[in-house]
C-alpha cells in the first residue's frame, strides 16, 4: 500500500494509505461491464493476449493521468459497438474515499469529475493518484526517435509537476498558431509584428518546459544510475544526456530565455521558408548512454532492457521523494522479459506499494508465493 509521511502543526506523525480500491468501467475498450475491488497490495492480471489485460491497466493510468499512455486520441478507448465509454476508479486515502471518473463520446469533449463534482473545460485532472507503467513497449524509448523520448517526459513530469502540463499545452497551441503563421508569410511577407508577440509567448512558456526538463532528468540520473549498478553488478554505467538546440546553458531561465530569443530570430527566415519552428523543447532529446556509448545504436536488447527497468524503478522512488509517498506499480506482462536476477530486483520493490501485474501465465515464482496477492482471471473482456 501507499504510505504518507507527514506532520501538522505538531500533531503526531502518522501513515496515510493510498491506493485504488476498485475499478468500474462501461463499453471501455473491449469491456462492455466491470466492476471489481482490489487488493492494496499485489493483483495479478491472467489471461492470453488479446483479452484485455493491458485494457485494463490503461483504465487505471487513464484515470490518474488524464490521458492513455497508448494513444493520443481519446476516442479509440470507446468500445467498437458504442458511441459512449465510462471510466472510474475509486481511491482509498486513509478513511476518505476519492471517485475518479471519466466519461468519453465520440462527438463530445471528454468530461472528467472528482468526487461528483465536474472539472471545467480546460482545468486539467489532478487525481492525487500516481503510477507508474513498465510494459515491453517501453524499449521504444531507447529504440525509437526523440518524439518517444519527449513523449516519456512529458508523461512523468506531468504528474509530478500539473504545472508543466498546463505550460507544456499552451507551448503546443502557440507553436501551431506559429507554424500557420510562418506557411503564410511563406507567400505573404507581412505580420512580423505579429510574429514577434508569438516568439515572445513561445519563449517564456519553451523556457519553462525545458527548465523542467532538465531538473526531471538530473533526479532521475541520480537514481537510475545507482540502481543500474545495482542491477549490472557495477560492471555498467547509465549516464543521461539532455539534448537541445535552443542553448548550451539550461539550469538559469534568464540565460536560457535570451539564447532562445537569439536563436529564434536567427532563424526566421529558415523557419517561413519550411513553415515550421526549428528551434525549440519540441525538437528536444535525451541520450540514453550505457558505458559511454549510445544505447540506441550500441547496446544489446539486454541492456536496453535493463536500462529500462533502472529508469521505471527510479520514477517509483522520484514520486516518492517528491510526493512523500509511493506510486501504484503497473507492469504490464514484463515479468516474463526478465531474466531471474533482475525479476528478483523488480519483485523486492513490489513492498510497500499497490502493484498490479499483467501475466500470459499464471506466475508461479517463489518471490511471490509468499506475498499478499489477488489473482484474477480475464477472458474476451471478462474478469473472474
């Protein structure tokens, strides 16, 4: 379960519990009715594939996060034979119950309520709840280009940081409004005024985002290369290293502020010739390096992989560190990828934390025989 520390005004310290309880969903993928109450601490999901078990995960993040950790568009989570779709998870802090729920149409904007009470249009979700996914199809983000690197980031930094998503979407609606801009001064020479006032918001709001960018990464380096040691038996080195063409000085926002200035006037002319912003956090990268080499061109499926599970377990304990309690583990069929050294590594950090697994088989290891677990069984969108 997920534990609390913290002190009030001088009253005893004690452990508040947070976890999801239970889980209902209505024509959510291929889930036409379920309602289902978890343990608070290890739910292991069976099934073959195809049947919905990584559906059911997605439920779960879809609910914390505000979004699918799958696709950008909210409308391929609605069941085939449905115009509607209904998500909720209750969330048990302490005696306090939280309901989270979200509705979905396809010719209706999402609607999203917190203990009854609707979100307005653009207030974004602030569930309270964080998870963490680890799923095969995280190797892409070493194997794949940057926008899976960016897409990474965006994700975890937003449920740290709900400032960072509320930045990250207005950056996103000025450079669009930018690029249309730029494609008609393609042929149109005018509205340099107008330029200017979106290079202005594009700086201060890029600037942010790529500041937070980079504070997420040194955390996150700090602990994913003690942990990939752990793992490698020190005989690897995970280092990171944070790319991107708006400057060489990204820890002071003036500094960063003006060379991001230079370098976007520098490149006016290049940008309305391609109609589009070369120069900004939306070009941005991380190097995933292993023993100084580039993990993408250089290092085994192994190392990818073990690079990977170094970077899942130090999101566990950044959210941790920075939210004084643990998030809920989700691992999406990964058990199975490991090799027995490094499953044992995963298992022991199951301790003190809600975990839900996913599994093609029934998982018959001794590191989990003797943990508190419930097992379920999901067949063509059923549960047992």
């Amino acid at each position: 379960m997920n534990l609390l520390w913290y002190n009030y005004k001088g009253l005893s310290k004690e452990w508040l519990y947070l976890y999801v309880e239970s889980i209902r969903i209505i024509n959510f993928r291929n889930y036409e009715n379920l309602n289902i109450k978890l343990s608070k601490n290890i739910n292991i999901f069976v099934g073959k594939n195809a049947q919905g078990k990584t559906n059911l995960l997605e439920s779960i993040y879809f609910c914390a996060v505000g979004k699918s950790f799958r696709t950008n568009k909210d409308k391929d989570m609605i069941n085939f034979n449905s115009d509607k779709s209904y998500i909720g998870i209750n969330i048990k802090e302490r005696n306090i119950d939280k309901l989270i729920e979200i509705k979905l149409e396809r010719n209706a904007p999402k609607k999203m309520r917190i203990n009854g009470i609707e979100l307005g249009k653009n207030k974004e979700l602030n569930s309270g709840l964080n998870v963490v996914v680890f799923s095969p199809d995280d190797l892409k983000i070493i194997k794949e280009g940057p926008q899976e690197r960016r897409n990474f980031l965006d994700l975890e930094i937003s449920q740290l940081k709900p400032l960072y998503r509320y930045n990250l979407n207005r950056y996103n609606k000025i450079l669009f409004q930018r690029n249309n801009l730029l494609r008609f001064m393609k042929y149109k020479e005018k509205n340099r005024e107008v330029l200017e006032t979106f290079n202005i918001q594009l700086i201060k709001t890029g600037s942010q985002i790529i500041l937070e960018r980079k504070k997420f990464i040194d955390s996150l380096s700090s602990i994913s290369k003690r942990i990939h040691g752990n793992l490698t038996f020190n005989e690897e080195k995970l280092d990171f290293n944070y790319v991107t063409n708006v400057t060489e000085n990204v820890n002071d926002l003036r500094d960063l502020e003006r060379d991001f200035f230079d370098k976007l006037n520098k490149n006016i002319d290049n940008d309305i010739l391609k109609g589009s912003t070369e120069i900004g956090p939306h070009r941005d990268d991380i190097e995933i390096i292993i023993n100084d080499f580039n993990s993408k061109q250089f290092a085994s499926q192994g190392q990818q992989r073990t690079a990977i599970l170094s970077i899942k377990l130090a999101e566990v304990e950044l959210i941790e560190n920075e939210k004084r309690y643990k998030p809920v583990l989700l691992l999406d069929d990964v058990l199975s990828e490991l090799d027995e050294d490094r499953r044992r590594y995963l298992i022991k950090s199951f301790s003190g934390l809600q975990t839900i697994i996913t599994s093609a088989d029934v998982i018959r290891l001794k590191e989990i025989d003797n943990l508190d677990k419930k097992t379920f069984y999901i067949e063509k969108g059923k549960v047992m």
